[in-house]
C-alpha cells in the first residue's frame, strides 16, 4: 500500500473528517462556503511567488513543492523561511547555511487550546517532506490568521507521537482508496462549519442510511 503516494493536502482533508475525504476523492465532489473561501484567500496571497522575499539574515520562499520517498506524502508547504544560522544547513545555490522553518497558515485560532493537533500533524508531515528534501531538522509552525499570532509546535518532545498518527492515517487513507470506499461519518464529528453538509447529511451515519433517506425524499416528492 506504500505505493500509493499520498498528498499532504489529502491528509489535511482526512484529518478535518475521514468522510468528507471520501467525498472529494472517491466520490470526487467537492463544495465550498465561506470558511472554505476565506481559506483560500489567505492560502492564495501565500502561495503568490511575488511573495518570496530576502532580508539580511532571512529568506522567505512560498509555495514550496517537497516530499519524502519514504512515507510516500508529498505536497506544497505555504512558506519556508531560511534563517541564517552557523549551525544550519547548506541549500544548493545559497552563499550561507540556514535553519528551516515551516509557517502554515490557518483562519482561525482554537477556542479552547493553544493549536489544533490535525493542524500540528499536518505541518508535521510538510516537516517530514522538508527534512528529506534538504537534509535538515524543521521547526514547524501555524500562523492564525484572525489572532496574527504565530505558534511553535513541540515537535522534538511529540514527534513520535505525531509519526504514530501521521502513518495510522497513511495506512486508512490507503485502504479506503484501493476499496474504493468512502469512510463512515465518525462519531463525534463537528459539522457546523462544513462546506459539505448538503452533500453528506451529517446526522446520517452510514451511506447506506444516507441512499435510503434520498430514496424515501424521491418517493415522497
């Protein structure tokens, strides 16, 4: 199943709902709402390469294609910036040697807790795509928007921990694609803010209740 390369985008979906991720990519449907266009517009100014910039001690690159032949992830992280540091890394091309770090941008902040854990992991696995692309140790962190505020994560003291989570969802995301099988919506899951809630009926638990309920609304009309 290792062959199936993975995009760290498609973890982000999994992460947010295993359901909605069969949706978009089994299913292939996709839907948006505000919170998803407000996303996309913070997202987009990143990603723009005008955006790339040089200081003195610091150069900032946007849209950075990376990956790691080991897992088999791969994606764009939003910002890399390089740092000048005696104890960095070489980059080819580059006079000086630089520590890595990952800034991934997010709308909103937690209420109740200083980051998301589905967020950390995600920069987690742009870490890992990072590290193996130029040989260096990453530090990761989130930028929320609505708060301009920057988080660093824990990384050396979770690390294990977040590779323990980033392959379990490796290893679903895999199954659930050569199945051909969209995951079952999980208990629990929040709903409120989905872009995807006419297309899934969240009070639904299985797809094969979901058939039915359409069958009976068909009948009815």
């Amino acid at each position: 199943m290792e062959e199936i390369s993975v995009s760290i985008r498609s973890i982000q979906h999994y992460l947010y709902c295993p359901h909605r991720w069969g949706l978009i990519n089994i299913e292939c449907s996709w839907a948006e709402n505000y919170f998803v266009t407000k996303g996309n517009i913070i997202h987009d100014r990143v990603h723009d390469p005008d955006n790339s910039y040089v200081t003195r001690n610091k150069r900032v690159i946007t849209s950075a294609a990376v990956y790691n032949d080991e897992l088999g992830i791969y994606g764009v992280a939003d910002c890399i910036e390089l740092t000048k540091s005696r104890n960095g890394v070489r980059i080819e091309s580059l006079p000086d040697r630089y520590k890595l770090t990952i800034v991934e941008y997010k709308p909103h902040k937690p209420k109740d807790s200083l980051f998301n854990v589905d967020d950390a992991i995600q920069v987690f696995a742009q870490k890992l795509c990072v590290d193996s692309v130029f040989h260096c140790d990453a530090e990761g962190v989130l930028y929320y928007a609505d708060e301009k505020k920057r988080i660093v994560l824990p990384f050396p003291e979770e690390q294990e921990r977040y590779l323990q989570e980033l392959k379990r969802v490796l290893n679903e995301i895999r199954k659930f694609t050569i199945k051909g099988e969209i995951p079952p919506i999980r208990k629990n899951q929040k709903c409120s803010g989905c872009s995807f809630q006419d297309l899934c009926i969240p009070k639904v638990v299985t797809r094969k209740k979901k058939e039915k309920f359409l069958e009976m609304v068909e009948q009815e009309d």
